[in-house]
C-alpha cells in the first residue's frame, strides 16, 4: 500500500489506463498548461501531449458533444467539468446523447465515456455551485453514477469506469482531494454497482456515499462511546445501486438510516427506502430515516450553510430516534 492524496489517485487511474490505451484521451478546462483545475491531471500533459490532453474553452456543451461523438467512433473520452454546477450547460448531449445513442443505434454505436469532476457543496459558493445532481444522473437510464469516498476507491473505481463500455458519471469533491489514504500498488479495480461496508456493527445501519459519509463515521464513534453499534455502508456507485448489500444489513440490524448531501425531494434515499420495503420490511423494527440538505438552494452565510448541510449531530439523533432512545 502507499499513502495517496485523493487528486493523484484519480491522476494515477487515468494516467495508468491512458498508457496502456492509446484510444482514451482527457480533455476539458484547464486540464493541460494548467495541470488541472485542482490539480488532478498533474503532470499529464507532459507524459501525453497536446493531442491527449485538452484543454477547451469555457464550453462545456461543445466539449461534452466532441467527447460524445469520438466515443461512438471508438475513443474513450474522458470529460472533465470544473465542476457538474456546469455540466448543467452540457446535459443535453450527456442525457440525449451518451444515454440514449447505444439504444438508438440498435447497438452500433456504444458509448465508452467518463464525465467527471466534483459535485455537491464546498464550501461558501452560494447556491449555483453547491448542488448534489448523482440522482438527477441516476435517475436517467443508459448512465452509471459513481461517487466514491476515498483515494483507494477513487482509483479503482474510475480505472473501471474507463474501461466500461456505457457512459459513466464520475462525480468527486473540491474538498477531497487534498485527503490522503491508503492505496493499493500495481493495477486493480473495484467493480461498478457493489457497495462496500466500511464499518460493521449491530443496532443498526447507516447507509451513505461521498464526502458526507464522513459525519456518519464521525456519529458512530460518537455513538460507540454510548454502546450503540453502527454498520456504515458507502454505496460507492448510485446506479447500479446495491441493493442487495443494504437489505442483508438491514435483515441483521432492524434499522436504517440514510445520510445524503441532496435535496429531500425525489433522490437516491427514496429509492432505497422503496426497496428495503419492498425486500425487508417484515425486519424493519423502525421507521427508516433519511438526511438530506434543506429543502432549499444552498446558502452563502456560514452560518446558514452549516444549518443547511448534514452533519454527525443529524445522524446520532437519527439513529436514537430508529432505536426510539431520541
């Protein structure tokens, strides 16, 4: 193992699988004589060229097409947004184009490509760059959405995101990547759609993704000093969503809670919520409980954004409320 920085270890997954695959090339602003807006494509242009890495004008509709189109014609882009605030501006080839072209095409045309960048909130920028979209994408078919926590995960993950045939969503945090962990030496992978249980425990379980994750560990060591066992389980990929990872713990548990940096309204809590019902309900010794942001755009006061978004306190009075010691 070796200690990595959140930002190498997505520079190690491309930088690995563009030298071993001439057809996979990044493109994107800043990426290039800037060695990345946050410094996750460090170095690549040296090692690469101008012709592999890219760097575009402000045009996130005109990048995301030419990525688009040079997928179906057998490259394997990888478009980076500054961050998916903007991919907004380019959602139209992402959600008409990428998802739909290999259904459309009857199968001729596959499109091996990865959108990625940071997502969710980062501090004080103000409502139009704080806003979580994983459900937006997963709620599209024809597009895989991952979300990982760690340096490890990163890379595995988006080494296999890469190498996937179907256009992926690979959404990061501007406040990961300066986080160190462990990484695994040589070339692995960690599957897309298999969740990971981070933490085991009894009483109950915690299921979360991302950066937010990070209060749930923060809650069950809180928790832990009061006898209460907490299961953390990081999803890792929104869609395919792992199911069968949270109804087992759940079936061992007898309660869930679910924390989640997006709006409440319509997002990947309700959907697993729907299927613990659906598969585990008889188990359930307790109303599930989501946390989500506040039901509105994100503030810019520090003091209004700290209310807005999700923390380690929401998630010990979560659990007590599901173990009815609230």
């Amino acid at each position: 193992m070796k200690t990595l920085q959140f930002r190498e270890a997505i520079c190690e997954a491309m930088s690995e699988e563009m030298r071993t695959d001439d057809s996979i090339y990044l493109m994107g602003e800043e990426v290039a004589e800037y060695n990345g807006a946050y410094k996750a494509s460090k170095g690549m242009l040296d090692e690469f060229g101008a012709e592999r890495v890219i760097d575009t004008p402000i045009s996130e509709l005109g990048f995301a097409g030419i990525g688009v189109g040079s997928a179906m014609l057998g490259n394997r882009p990888i478009i980076e947004f500054m961050t998916f605030n903007f991919a907004l501006v380019g959602i139209d080839q992402i959600i008409n184009n990428a998802a739909k072209i290999r259904q459309m095409s009857g199968g001729q045309f596959p499109c091996p490509i990865v959108f990625r960048g940071p997502t969710a909130s980062a501090g004080q920028l103000a409502a139009t760059h704080s806003q979580a979209f994983e459900s937006w994408y997963a709620n599209c078919p024809g597009l895989k959405v991952v979300v990982p926590s760690n340096p490890a995960d990163a890379k595995g993950l988006l080494k296999a995101s890469i190498r996937d045939d179907d256009p992926v969503i690979f959404m990061e945090s501007e406040q990961m990547y300066g986080d160190k962990g462990e990484v695994p030496e040589g070339d692995y992978t960690i599957p897309l759609g298999v969740a990971d249980i981070k933490r085991e425990g009894t009483d109950v379980t915690i299921v979360s993704f991302g950066k937010i994750i990070k209060e749930a560990y923060k809650a069950a060591d809180e928790l832990e000093k009061e006898g209460i066992s907490c299961e953390i389980i990081d999803l890792r990929t929104v869609r395919p969503m792992d199911i069968d990872a949270i109804v087992n713990s759940v079936k061992k548990t007898n309660r869930l809670v679910i924390l989640e940096e997006a709006w409440p309204f319509g997002n990947a809590s309700t959907e697993i919520i729907y299927h613990v019902q659906d598969k585990a309900f008889d188990y359930l010794d307790a109303p599930v409980v989501k946390i989500n942001t506040a039901d509105t755009p994100a503030p810019y006061s520090p003091v209004l954004l700290a209310e807005w978004l999700p923390n380690s306190n929401d998630v010990v009075k979560a659990v007590k409320k599901v173990l009815y010691k609230a």
